[in-house]
C-alpha cells in the first residue's frame, strides 16, 4: 500500500477512550513511509471541540471531496501508524495550499 503525503484515509485513530474509525490527513513525507514502514497523520473531524487547536477544512480545500460537509484538522492529535492500521483508502486528498496551512497550524499548536 503506498501512503502519501496529503491522503485522506480512514484509520482507527485513538482520541482518549479507545480506537474509533475517523478520517485522518496523512502528514508526513514518503521517505518516512519508504524507510521505516510507518506514517504520522493528523485526526480530521466534524466536530470542534478546541477551536484554537484546529483547522477548518471546507469541500473546496479537497481534491475529489466525499462530501459537501465542513470539517476540522486536530491538529494536536498527530500519531503514528502502519499501513495495516488503515481500514480505508477515500482517494481523497489535500491541496497543496491548503497542507501547507494545516502544516503549520500543527506546527504552531504543538511546538509554539
């Protein structure tokens, strides 16, 4: 399976309590895939529980969206995944400009 920066996948991400199937942003590059066979990604959700931490996705931001709903990138929920943690690929994918804000939106949440 090949991860790319910028995909959106399914992935039973863990929020607190347990693992719950959520979209995720695939954040890091593919040379970390390449060479150690891991990801890191970003949680993606419909809900906005801590405005300063996130990141509005809007349809327009996605390539080939799955749906007109607005979104948010979590952006201090990044882990680490396989690729056998991903239940689904979507074919969906950031735009440029937009990673680029998400990027630093996690940048600026987790390191100041």
């Amino acid at each position: 399976m090949n991860i790319c920066q910028r995909d959106i996948v399914e992935i039973a991400f863990y929020t607190g309590n347990k693992q719950e199937p959520h979209p995720a942003l695939v954040i890091s590059k593919e040379d970390i895939f390449e060479a150690e066979g891991f990801f890191y990604a970003v949680l993606l959700s419909t809900k906005n529980v801590f405005p300063e931490y996130t990141f509005e996705i809007t349809p327009d931001m996605i390539n080939k969206p799955k749906n007109n709903r607005n979104g948010f990138a979590v952006c201090h929920m990044v882990q680490q995944f396989y690729p056998e943690d991903v239940i689904t690929r979507t074919g969906a994918s950031l735009k440029i400009e937009t990673f680029a804000k998400v990027v630093a939106k996690v940048k600026d949440v987790i390191f100041g």
